[in-house]
C-alpha cells in the first residue's frame, strides 16, 4: 500500500536471498509471501509509530488517498516503511544457515529509523540531547489524527505562559484573564498612563 517488494528488495540487495521463481522456493531464499506479509506488517508497525500524529490510513486531506498525497510525503513515509520491513526481514532471514548475523545492519538501521520516525512525528534533532525538541510542521497535505488536528500548526510545544508564574497556568488564568482587575488593561501603564 505505502510501498513496493522492488523498494524494499533493493535495500536489501546481497544481504537476502528472494524467491526466484514463482511457484518455487530454493533452499535459503525468502518466499515471496512471507516477504508480502513482513511488508505489510512494517506498514502496520510504521501506521503505530506515527498515528499520534497522522490519521491512519495515511491519505490526502485535499483528496482523500494516500495516492493524492504530493510526491515528497508519500516518499517519507515509504523510505520509513521500507527501514521498517528491512529491519523486520533482515531480523527473520538475514544469514540464515550461515554464521553470520544481522546484529550490525539491524542496529544501524534502527538508529536511523527511530530518527526518521522522529522527524516525522515533529521532533526535529536540535535540543535532544537535553530532552527539548523543536516541533516542525506536519507533512504536507497529510490528514492529521482527530486527536492532533487542532493543535498541529508547528508551534506545538511552545511556552503559552511566558510571565514567569509559578503557581501554574490555570491560577494565571484566573487572576488574570477572568478577573478583570487584574488584568493587564486595568494595570498603569508606564508614565502613569491608563
């Protein structure tokens, strides 16, 4: 739905044997329905990863399909699903009957995909390292999930109560914006002005 067996093949080029022949599986190749259903369940998972943010299934707020969608997003969320089914096939058949391992592929893929997801989740890498993201705006023309339609402008996680307050926003609220005496309207102005 979200991406092809030849976008997830050719990563995956010398590293895995495909099913060569149809009806036929050889010893050592992946059969081709295994690799449908280890393509399908990286969508799912990616669907998971992303659905806090994205309406699932990913389509097109213009049209309505994922087909509609602008040619830039449908790329960054297939490049996500493809590290996903890669990590999922070299997992299940990477050296199988040999005495090699995937521990060094997978790990780096997984690095890469957790910093994909991120950026699409909004998470942009400045301030990470001391647990601060700067949130970006969402994919273009990508539906938003109903529970993050309102809020997703690309200003999420900006500071609403700049004043230094420390007994919290809703006593800021309440002395402040209900109680007109102490609004900001009825305060002096400087020079003594009202």
């Amino acid at each position: 739905m979200y991406t092809t067996f030849d976008s997830v093949k050719i990563r995956l080029v010398n590293k895995v044997q495909f099913q060569a022949v149809p009806d036929e599986v050889a010893d050592g190749e992946l059969p081709n329905s295994l690799l449908e259903q280890l393509i399908r369940d990286a969508e799912t998972e990616i669907e998971m990863k992303l659905r806090s943010r994205y309406a699932v299934p990913f389509s097109s707020i213009t049209n309505g399909t994922f087909c509609g969608l602008p040619d830039h997003t449908k790329r960054a969320i297939r490049k996500v699903v493809d590290l996903q089914a890669v990590l999922f096939i070299m997992g299940t058949d990477f050296g199988r009957g040999t005495h090699i391992t995937a521990e060094g592929y997978v790990d780096q893929d997984a690095i890469r995909l957790k910093n994909e997801i991120n950026t699409l989740l909004g998470m942009d890498a400045e301030g990470s390292d001391r647990d601060r993201y700067r949130f970006s705006p969402p994919l273009d023309d990508l539906m938003l999930a109903p529970t993050n339609s309102e809020a997703d402008d690309g200003f999420k996680g900006m500071l609403i109560n700049t004043d230094a307050n420390t007994h919290g926003a809703e006593i800021f609220a309440e002395e402040h914006i209900n109680n007109p005496s102490q609004s900001y309207l009825s305060r002096p102005l400087p020079r003594g002005g009202y």
